[in-house]
C-alpha cells in the first residue's frame, strides 16, 4: 500500500518478531486459545519460585485475577536471576545532566538494591505491603529504590518531582505511606534545584503515616534536617549486608501505586500487580523494541510517570537489557543533547514522546546532522497523536530514513503496550500506532459495543483483560469500576474503556483521535481539567471556570480556560490574573498544570442542569464551527457572547 512505510527486509531477518506472517501467527494463537497464549508466555518468561495453578480468574469481574496462586519476586526477575550470564553486563548507563556518566552492571545493581532493601527493613521498619513514596529526580539511585521496595515486597509510589507539595501530600495521605524517600536535589538547564524543601512543606500538614524521610544526596546543596526524621542515605546504606533474600510474592500482590488523573475528582493511585505487569513490561521489552543482547536501549521518559516506570526500569531490567537514564532535558546546553549522547553510547532503541520531537524539530532541525546515529535501529513514541510532519523529521533526520517507528499507544492503568506495530513486522504510517499487540484485544466499537465502520470516531475499548491492566484504585474499587468499566460493553459484558476515541483507517490502523472526556495532554502530560479548574477556582475573583486544551504546535495542547469573574472593581490586566492565576496552579499542582491563556466571559454554557458544554467550549478554541443544538442552553446567548471575544 502506498502510504505505508516498510521495515527493511535484511534486517528483519535478524528481529525477533520477522514478518507479518509471524506476527498473525502469534495473534491467532491469542485468539484461538486466549488462556493458553498467557500461560505459555508466563511459563516461559517468568523465573517463578512457585508455579501458578490458574492462568485467569474472572469469578470477581472487573477484578481479574492472573497468574493465580504463582509466587515470584520482581526484582529478583530484574537483577538476580541474569546473574549468571549477565553480571558484568551495563544494567543502566547514567548521564547526569553535568555531563557526569555512570556504568551500574548487573552484580553491582544487585548489591546496591540488596543493601538498600537491607537498609529499609532494619532501619525503616518497612515490610510486606507497605507504601513507601519515591520522589526523586532522574538518577540511578531512584531505580534502586524502586527495585529495593519491590525486593521487600513493599508498595512504591513514585511522585513525579516536578509535582508541588500539595499534590505530594494528597498522595502520600492517599497512599498512607510511612517513608518518604527523596533527594537534596538535582540538576536542570545545568543549575541545581532542590527537592527536600519540597518533602519539608508537604510534610508539615496531615501526612501522620509517614514516620522517617530517607534523603539520597545527589547536588550537596544545603537543606534543613529534621533530627529524628531524616536520614542521609549514603552514610546509612554501606554498613547493610549486600545480601537480601527476596521476599516470596504472590502474582497478585501489588507492586506498586501510580497516580494519574481523571475527568473527575482527585488523582487515583492506579494500583499495578507483580506477575501480570512484569510479564508484559518484559514482552513488549523484547518484542516492540526488539531489543538483542548486546543493545544499548534509552527511553528519554521520566520515572515519576508509566513510561519510565515500564520502559525504564521494570521492562529493559526484566529481560536483562541495558538501559540509559538522563537526569537532564533535552535542550541543555543545546537541541543537540540527546543526538550527542545516542552517538556517545551507541544507542540502538531511542523512545520518547512526540512534544520532545516537535520541540528539537522546532528549535534544532539541523542538530542531528552534526552526530553520528547510524548505532539506532528502531525509534519509538509515546503519549500523544504524532503529527506527520514531527514523524517525517523523526524518521528521516534520526532514523536516517531506515529505523521503524514504533508508535505505541498504552496508559497508565493499562501498564505496558496495548496497540504498537512490531518494528520489522508491521508496515507503517505517521501518526497511527497500527495494531493492537497479540494477545490484546483492543477494539473500536460504539456505545453498543459494535465494531465502528471504516473512518467513523468510536470508542478504543479492550474486550479481554490483559496481564498488566490496573488492579484496582488504591482504597476505591467503586471508583475503579465506575471509571473504566462504564457504559460501553461488548457481547453483553463489561469492557475496559480507555477514555480515548478512535477511528480504523482505510489499513484498517487504528488512528487516537484524542480524549473523549475532560482529561488533557499538555507536552504529554496527563491532566485532568477538574483538578485544575478547582485550583483556578480558589481565586477570589474568580466565580466559574472552564478549562479546556486548546492545539499547540509543540505542546500537542495548551490549558485554555474561560473565566467567569466576580467583580470588575477587583479587576486589573488579564495578564496580571492569569500570573494570580497561575501562582495558585503552581502551589497546588505544579508548573506542568499552568495555564497558557485565559479569556474572561460574561457566563458559560451550560445546560439548564447546570452541567457545562464543554464541548461547545472545544469547538470555539479551535476555531470549530459548533455542530450541537445550543436551544437547550439555559441561556443559547452566551455562545455568541463567548465567540465575540475571539
Ligand atoms: O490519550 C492517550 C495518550 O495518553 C493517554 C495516557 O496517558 P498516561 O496514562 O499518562 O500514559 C502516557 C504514557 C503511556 C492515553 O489515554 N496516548 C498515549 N500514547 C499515545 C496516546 N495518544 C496517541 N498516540 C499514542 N501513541
């Protein structure tokens, strides 16, 4: 087919996965025997100190049971069990942003996890089920503390550390956890910036669970300590024994908590399991990176989110990859920082997320030519639709126009990759993930669960439970069910309802038109525009607000909000406001939520019970024409009102 793009035929011949013949081979056998498919791959992948007896237990639908009664330990698949033919093999190759690099293999990842599982069972008290936060910059020390948590068999909970101290404190209270680990600080755009102070401030309303904070010095920058409660890691951790044994999980456990945002309410703690996530993070390691053994593979992501979670730790870990992690961003001291290192380490899987491309696209076109990138083999994306023009540069300038892209399209809850091509067996096309992997039964369907037609907007659904698919929401499973497991249904039983619409091309590909609900991706990030309508809502001169995403040609989305105010006497410029504004999103959310523009409006759609039309709200932002009957408005003017402010 003319539009599509394929893998070379030499070099497949060398892939894990070679042809599309393969491929539809490993889809039928899912189809065919779904249990079977599973069960075969977690025998195989999965160095189980116990067997599972069962492969699926939907007798608690939604609440799936995999794998059941198997016992394993997560990092011992990680790190213990590659001992033997991978010890001094590179686990992660770390760049700080300085320009500092440092080589952990496999024997010295497993002493450092070893002694700091050590460290957090006899001197933090911390055992089986306890949550443990991790908020931590980009550095290998937090990957040990994810890996040092899950060997104990405690819950990490990663905060994203550009997260303010409210929204670190909604989620340790959330999560009750008793350590909170976290660094001095770390560095960005080659300056220092601190993390403890933030620790501090969360700390010092409600969060009673939290007994002790473990401090991991990372920049030296001065801190305050508070005697009793924190501890410096590096003084503590070398007197711990190098050996830890692993504590025996079961496959359904929980791994760990991940907060993400959704249309309503607070963030929820999506609470992953051990065997079902392990066994997909390393799958789709092998398959959709088509990862060999002596690769080096980077994912630029960050490890507060999924991404750097799956696919930089657990997943390139699990199947005994090398891994790069960077502390740093991509455009210090200049937009040829990430070709400079993929050229340095050799790199041969690059992933990451399509607002980076746009923005070295924008800023450095011809940085890449000034490197060597021959080293890359397969190139990924993640977390938002990829324009066409992002994906050309991204094939033809990095990928020297033979690296297939594999677009992937995965969430949170879902854990690994749910609809990607596999790079030498899938043709491709800018701006579609493809198909979904085997063994995920991912479909476009209606609200009656029918299978939309060719070029008609459905809803992206999974139909089966998968191994990696969110458990629960931690201490809410009434919310877990009303959130994913909605209206939409297939045969008569409940599916997994991702929040995305979607469309099947004329490839029958599968193209992510974007959310359905109010949930927005600003440079990838998820956010939900509740969260930040409430904080704009603490405005005292702000009477309502609607926040919705507004196209950006680098960010994918803006925050845009409409603004309904008090009083004009309290009224000064609207750039004043929006700092005001922005000052409170800052405190309560952090930098990743501000909003761009706002316009104030004499009132907003809504309907006469008072649910606003946010969608009437979309169209106008982008320009659209507004296609729905706005007579049941209970005031139709106020759309013309709104419109004449553009
Ligand atoms: O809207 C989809 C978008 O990102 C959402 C999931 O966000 P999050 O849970 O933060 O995880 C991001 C990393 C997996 C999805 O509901 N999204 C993710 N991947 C793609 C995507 N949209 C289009 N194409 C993708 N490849």
């Amino acid at each position: 087919m003319e539009n599509l793009f394929y893998p070379d035929r030499e070099e497949a011949k060398n892939a894990r996965i070679k042809n599309s013949c393969e491929y539809e081979g490993l889809v039928a056998d899912a189809n065919d025997d779904y249990e079977g498919y599973w069960g075969k791959l977690a025998k195989e992948k999965i160095s189980w100190f116990q067997e599972f007896d069962e492969v699926l237990d939907e007798s608690d639908a939604p609440f799936y049971k995999w794998f059941k009664n198997g016992k394993l330990n997560v990092s011992y698949q990680c790190i213990d069990r590659h001992l033997e033919t991978r010890k001094n093999k590179a686990a992660i190759i770390f760049e700080g942003e300085l320009g500092d690099q440092k080589v952990i293999t496999y024997r010295e990842l497993y002493y450092e996890v070893n002694k700091t599982a050590n460290l957090l069972k006899n001197k933090f008290g911390i055992s089986k089920g306890d949550r443990v936060v991790i908020y931590m910059p980009m550095i290998p020390e937090t990957a040990v503390m994810m890996l040092a948590v899950a060997r104990i068999g405690a819950i990490h909970s990663v905060v994203f550390g550009g997260f303010s101290a409210d929204a670190l404190r909604d989620r340790i209270i959330d999560a009750e956890a008793k350590l909170v680990v976290t660094t001095d600080g770390a560095y960005r755009r080659g300056k220092p910036y601190l993390l403890k102070p933030v620790v501090d401030e969360a700390l010092s309303v409600g969060c009673e669970s939290v007994e002790k904070v473990l401090v991991v010095e990372r920049n030296g920058e001065e801190i305050h300590w508070e005697a009793g409660r924190d501890f410096a890691y590096a003084e503590l951790v070398q007197n711990e024994s190098p050996i830890c044994e692993p504590e025996v999980m079961d496959s359904e456990d929980p791994l760990f908590l991940l907060y993400t945002s959704g249309s309503t309410g607070k963030p929820k703690g999506v609470q992953h399991s051990q065997a079902g996530y392990i066994l997909h993070a390393q799958t789709t390691m092998e398959n959709v990176f088509d990862v060999r053994e002596n690769d080096t593979y980077w994912c630029t992501a960050d490890v507060g989110w999924i991404t750097g979670h799956t696919y930089i730790v657990y997943g390139p870990l699990a199947m005994g990859a090398t891994t790069v992690m960077f502390e740093g961003v991509p455009i210090y001291p200049d937009a040829g920082r990430w070709w400079k290192m993929i050229e340095e380490y050799q790199v041969n899987q690059f992933y990451t997320a399509p607002t980076a491309i746009r923005l070295l696209h924008k800023t450095g076109a011809e940085e890449p030519k000034k490197y060597d990138l021959s080293s890359l083999r397969v190139l990924g994306t993640v977390g938002e639709p990829i324009n066409p023009d992002a994906w050309l540069w991204y094939y033809n300038e990095i990928g020297g126009g033979k690296c297939p892209i594999v677009d992937t399209w995965w969430q949170t809850e879902t854990g690994g990759h749910m609809v990607s091509p596999l790079p030498f067996a899938t043709p491709i096309k800018p701006g579609s993930a493809t198909n979904p992997l085997p063994g995920i039964f991912a479909e476009i369907i209606d609200e009656n669960g029918e299978r939309m037609p060719e070029g008609e907007k459905g809803l992206l659904c999974i139909t089966k439970p998968w191994p990696s698919m969110i458990r629960t929401i931690w201490g809410d499973p009434e919310r877990f069910k009303k959130s994913y497991f909605g209206d939409a249904k297939k045969d008569g039983k409940p599916v997994y309802f991702s929040g995305d619409g979607a469309m099947y091309d004329e490839n029958g590909y599968i193209i992510i038109t974007g959310r359905t609900d109010d949930v927005i991706n600003v440079s990838g990030h998820r956010m939900g525009t509740a969260e930040i309508e409430a904080s704009i809502g603490n405005h005292d001169n702000v009477a309502e607000v609607a926040v919705v995403g507004k196209p950006h040609s680098v960010k994918g989305e803006s925050v845009f909000a409409y603004i309904v105010i008090k009083s004009e006497d309290n009224l000064g410029e609207d750039v004043e406001l929006l700092k005001e504004i922005n000052g409170i999103i800052v405190k309560e959310i952090g930098p990743i939520a501000k909003c761009d523009e706002i316009v104030i409006v004499p009132g907003l759609p809504k309907t006469r019970s008072g649910k606003i039309m946010r969608r009437i709200l979309r169209a106008i932002v982008k320009g659209e024409a507004i296609t729905q009957d706005t007579s049941t408005l209970e005031d139709p003017s106020v759309v013309e009102k709104i419109q004449a402010k553009f």
